[in-house]
C-alpha cells in the first residue's frame, strides 16, 4: 500500500506556501512531480545557451541561478520529507536561498546540464515520496519553525516548480 498524497490542510505548512499550493492543480500530486520537471526541460530545450546568463533585472537571478535554486530547493524539501517521514522528530533549519545561489556554481554550468541534475534529483523525490509508508504522509515535523507534513512538503515542491516556471515564462523567455 502506497502513502496518499491528498492535498494538505493549511495547519499542514508555513502560511507562505499557501500560494505554491494552490496552483497545483487537484489529482496525484506524486504524477504531477514526476512530469513537470520534463516539460521545463521542453520548455527550455529551444533556447540558445546564452539565454541562461539572462537576468531580467539587475540583482535579479540568472535563469541558470534560477535552475540551480530549484535543484537546491528540491534536494531541502525532499530531505524535509525524508526526515519527518521517517519518524525524526528533531526540528530542521531553513535555508537562505539568496546566500546559496551565488554559491552554487550555476552560472559556470550549462542549461541542459542544470536540467539534467534537476531531472534525477525529481526522480530521487519521486522515488522516495512513492516508498514512504502510507503513515508518514501525514507525519508532521517543524521545517524552518514551522510546523509541515510529508504531503504537504509534496504539494510545496509541485507548486515551488509552477511558481518558477510561470517567471521563467513571463520574464526570462518572453520577448
């Protein structure tokens, strides 16, 4: 028997990612993980290279600092996952993302190589949130000193994508 990944209630996560949760659309939150990071790679696979040192703004990300935040922000949320579905009850950090996206070496990489790493890091999250116990979806851990439960860390990682997707479109491809 596999866990349920029914959409969370709002004591199930930090007010914040409300918004990430709500533009996931209703149905399996798991099938949803495992298809969009591959129509993002579509999405960009049309584009010169050149288009990833692209900032819409100065101090803005590049769109290749923008892939690089999505592959760290994935790696955090699934271990958030993996660690309160496992029953851990210790409380976890948050992280700055603006500290680490100038340290992660984006910008000295390739589009389609940013793609690929976020492609196996999905299929990792994939993989565990489809072999954790039926019990742990609703385990809650605190995350960041807020209180969140495996599925609602699912539904936050669907949205997380669709909100960087939509600036992807609106400011780093449109014409």
């Amino acid at each position: 028997m596999r866990a349920r990944y029914d959409r969370p209630e709002a004591s199930e996560h930090a007010a914040d990612y409300a918004s990430y949760i709500a533009r996931v659309p209703d149905g399996d939150v798991v099938q949803v993980l495992q298809t969009q990071v591959e129509e993002l790679g579509r999405l960009l696979a049309g584009h010169p290279e050149s288009r990833g040192d692209y900032a819409y703004a100065p101090g803005k990300w590049t769109l290749k600092e923008v892939l690089g935040h999505l592959i760290d922000s994935e790696r955090v949320f699934s271990f958030r996952a993996l660690w309160i579905g496992r029953g851990d009850p210790a409380p976890l950090p948050g992280f700055d993302e603006n500290r680490w996206a100038p340290n992660s070496g984006a910008r000295n990489r390739t589009l389609s190589n940013l793609i690929e790493e976020l492609k196996a890091v999905r299929a990792a999250t994939v993989t565990l949130l489809r072999h954790l116990p039926p019990e742990a979806a609703t385990r809650r851990g605190v995350a960041n000193n807020n209180p969140v439960t495996v599925r609602a860390l699912a539904w936050i990682m669907a949205g997380h994508v669709l909100h960087h997707e939509r600036l992807i479109r609106e400011r780093y491809l449109a014409p």
